[in-house]
C-alpha cells in the first residue's frame, strides 16, 4: 500500500456498512459490561483478560471511549 494513502480496509465496517456499526457497537458495549461483571464477580482470569483485551480493542477501532461506558 502506498504511504500516503490511509488505510481504508481496516475501517470496512464502520464506513461501508454503517446500518450494521451500531448493532455491532452495541454489542461490543454490552459485551464489555458484562465482561466487567463477571471479573467482579470471577475476578481476573485469564480467558477474562484476553476477552475484555479484544473487546476493547473493538471498542478502540470504533473509537468509543471505555471511560465513559
């Protein structure tokens, strides 16, 4: 890929099939809150980790703010 070109592949999701994004952020919200209930309630395990580490990275790329969740 050149270098003065963005990435636009990357963003697929979140550009082109923007009616599915909101049920996808949904989602990915929902999923991190209940993530964080059961490391409250499970603690930190490491299946845990790695979840709540993909979410967020999910999170990250439609770029929700996790403090505000």
């Amino acid at each position: 890929m050149p270098a003065n070109k963005r990435p636009r592949r990357l963003n697929y999701a979140v550009n082109k099939k923007w009616p599915k994004t909101w049920w996808k952020v949904g989602k990915a919200v929902s999923h991190y809150k209940k993530l964080q209930e059961r490391i409250g309630f499970e603690w930190e395990t490491k299946w845990l980790m790695n979840a709540v580490k993909i979410v967020s990275v999910k999170l990250k790329k439609y770029q929700i703010n996790l403090n505000k969740i």
